[in-house]
C-alpha cells in the first residue's frame, strides 16, 4: 500500500501556509477527537483481548489517517461536524485498517510504519481475523447515522478494495498487464476509499447532486495521483521517506513505470525480473536505467500531476472556505515529493 504524504505542496510556502493535513487537522480538531474516541472504544472487544492488541499496534504505528479527514473535510464543507461524522470517519479507518492488516499477509511484510507487522508478532491467522473483526465494526459503524445512500457507498467501496487487490494479486507478475488494467487496480487499492470518504461526507451533509458529485471525483482523482506518486517514489525515493528502492521490482509488481518500459522493448529482461522473479545484483540499476531511457519515469510524473490537478478542479464545485483550499493544497502535496 501507499506510503505516507511526503513533502508539502511547492504551490505554497509551507511556513506560511503550514502543510495541508496539519491546517485540515486544526479545522477539523473537534471531529477527529471525536473519531479517535469512536476508534478507541469499537476496537475493543472483551471477548477476544486479542483484537485490541492487535489493532492498537497498528494504529499505534502512526498514520496520517488522511481517509478519515477526508470524510469530516467533506461533511464540514457541506455545513455537517456531528457525531454521524466521526462514525464515518471512524468506519473508513477501520477499512482501512483491517486491509492493511490483510495485506501484510497477503504480501508477506515483516514491517509496517517502521514496526514490526502484526503478522509477524503475532500470526497470519491473527492479522486475518482481527482484519475481519474490523471489517465488521465498520459495518456496524456505517449503518448508524441510518443513510441507506451512504451505506451503498461505503459497502461498495469494501467490495471495489476487495476487487483491487484480487486484480492486483492476478496483475503481479505478469508483463500483458496494460494501463487500464494498472488503473483499475489503483482506483479499486487505494482511490476507492478515498473518493467514498469524501462523496459519504457530503452525502451525509445532505449536499446536493452536484457538489456530491464533485467532491466524489476529487477523492477519486486525489488517491489516483497519490499511488501513482508512491509508485514512481519506487524509482526515485529513497528510505528517508519510507520507500526502499526497488520493492516494487523485486515483488514483481506491474507499476505504471515498469508497465510503460515493457511496451518499449527489453522483454527478455523484465520476463526474467519480473515474471520469473530472478532479480540479480545490479539489476535495479539496470531496470533504472531502461525505464529512463524509455521515458516512462517522465510520463509517470506527468499522469500523477495531472490527476493532482484534476482533484482541484473537481473542487470548483464545492462551498468556498479554509477546508476547501486546504483539499486543494493537499492535491499538490501529495504529488510535491516528485515534483
């Protein structure tokens, strides 16, 4: 999964304007507390004390829990700060959480946020169950506020992660896997959740068709331009921002770049890295070096800073106000750490 937002946004000076998360933090300072209290109380369970072992390890991990101020971002733009909010906010984390759990397991990770992972302190069948245990708090939690409409939105957004990460799963490895397919995957991985935390806001809110609409398919285009960013961060990162250089190669997994250099040419190299998963000493230099030379770092930039760009013109059709141009910052910032 993605890493955490990097730098802040060259569109503004940041000691002025402070970075985007921390002014949305402020705005919204109630409403988190009361998300953090909602978190705290629904992850226990008296019945298994292993569930609230587990999952304060994860969210004790740290985490921006950029999903749920997306969620209380939109309902305060759309005149709603109640306790229905918060439930919200607190069910979008608790998504996102159990997937993280699941995908520790899935991915065979032995570090999470800098800490060990819960897998391996624990086990396999403890991540799974404790992810599944989360799973259905938030669907206890989205039920709540009693809006059919926000349910819908957010029990498809748990199937279209579902869906993500299954088409991830079939992707990996495999050199056939085109853009589409890669948009797909990251809409369903990682823009899903952001886009329903921002339309179940303002639905929630009671906001009109439009403006629903609009802060839907900025979430929507927000978390494209996040992953694409984290993806090219692979390439060009380094561990001072949680990104060790060549994951991706040595998972084999089929990113935006790799996908633009395999059309280029070069099978027989990414057939025996990629497909085959024989990555050899010296061999991210050499994929560095042809994903370069075939342009796709370049392109991978561009796409990601087009969708940034995207987002903030989604918000056009939102209430003016601090919030709003905080979201709009947060789209440059999530794409200034490749900028």
């Amino acid at each position: 999964m993605a890493t955490d937002l990097g730098a802040p946004a060259a569109a503004r000076n940041p000691a002025a304007a402070g970075r985007p998360l921390d002014r949305l933090n402020a705005l919204l300072a109630p409403g988190l507390s009361r998300t953090a209290a909602i978190i705290e109380g629904r992850m226990a369970s008296d019945a298994a004390p292993r569930i609230p072992e587990v999952t304060a390890h994860l969210v004790g991990a740290g985490g921006k829990r950029v999903r749920p101020v997306l969620v209380l971002a939109s309902a305060a733009l759309c005149g709603e700060t109640g306790e229905d909010a918060a439930k919200l906010a607190a069910t979008v984390e608790f998504i996102h959480t159990a997937t993280l759990l699941h995908d520790d397991v899935v991915d065979e990770s032995r570090q999470r946020r800098g800490r060990p992972s819960a897998n391996l302190l624990w086990d396999n069948q403890s991540s799974v169950l404790v992810g599944d245990y989360l799973f259905a708090r938030a669907f206890q939690l989205m039920v709540e506020p009693g809006s059919l409409r926000v349910l819908g939105i957010l029990s498809n957004a748990a199937a279209t992660i579902a869906e993500g990460e299954v088409l991830q799963l079939t992707a990996s490895r495999n050199l056939a896997t085109d853009e589409a397919t890669y948009l797909r995957v990251v809409r369903g991985k990682t823009a899903a959740l952001f886009s329903a935390a921002t339309e179940a806001g303002a639905e929630l809110a009671g906001a009109d068709a439009g403006t629903v609409a609009a802060l839907r398919d900025y979430g929507d285009a927000l978390g494209i331009a996040f992953q694409i960013a984290d993806d090219l961060l692979d390439w060009e990162g380094g561990a001072e921002i949680g990104k060790n250089p060549g994951d991706d190669l040595r998972e084999g997994k089929m990113s935006l770049p790799v996908i633009k250099a395999v059309a280029s040419g070069s099978r027989e190299f990414w057939h025996r890295t990629i497909e085959l998963g024989r990555v050899d000493a010296g061999d991210f230099e050499q994929a560095l070096d042809l994903v370069r030379a075939a342009g796709a770092l370049d392109e991978t930039r561009t796409e990601a800073l087009g969708w940034s760009a995207r987002a903030k013109a989604m918000l056009n059709g939102a209430p003016e106000g601090p919030v709003r141009d905080a979201l709009a910052d947060l789209a440059d910032y999530v794409v200034a750490r490749i900028a």
